[in-house]
C-alpha cells in the first residue's frame, strides 16, 4: 500500500470514529438528562446493557435498526437522534 493509500485509509478510520463519538456522547447526553441508567435505555430500547456502554464509549458504532431502536426509546425520530450527534457551530465572538 502506497503512503497515501495508507494516510487515506488513516483517515478515514479517525473519521469514523469521531462520528462513533459523537453518537455516543449524544446518546449518554440523552440519556443522564433523563435521569436513566444504561441499563433502563437498554431496557427500552430492547438492547443488552453491555452493548449501550460500547455505543457510549465509541467501541462500537451501531446499525441504523440499532440507532432507529435507541431514538424510538428516546420518542425522537432516527433523523432528529441523528441531529443530536452533529457539530455544533462555535459560538461568534463578534457582537
């Protein structure tokens, strides 16, 4: 593999998992703010408890029946637990 083969594919892996973190913190985000373990979304959600830590911590980065499962625990739309994993805009600091 060529040097920017192998930088490409670097990338891509970095990429990957900062959407993984994203997602993950935007889920626990979720969650604390409604007061429930890991264990109670993953009741709810119909998920192993196990499993709901990994997608906190970015070990693992969830199928879109898994994320649709975790949004429908959470009575959000996939799209709008999505929307909750993007980059926020940094605040302007002119006027």
């Amino acid at each position: 593999m060529t040097r920017s083969l192998r930088a490409a594919a670097c990338e891509a892996l970095v990429r990957e998992w900062v959407v993984a973190r994203r997602f993950g913190h935007a889920v626990r985000l979720l969650r604390v703010q409604r007061g429930w373990s890991q264990e109670g979304l993953a009741a709810r959600a119909e998920l192993n408890r196990s499993y709901m830590g990994e997608i906190e911590r970015a070990d693992v980065m969830p199928s879109l029946a898994t994320a649709d499962k975790l949004a429908r625990a959470f009575g959000l739309t996939l799209a709008d637990l999505i929307a909750q994993a993007e980059p926020r805009p940094e605040p302007s600091m002119d006027g």
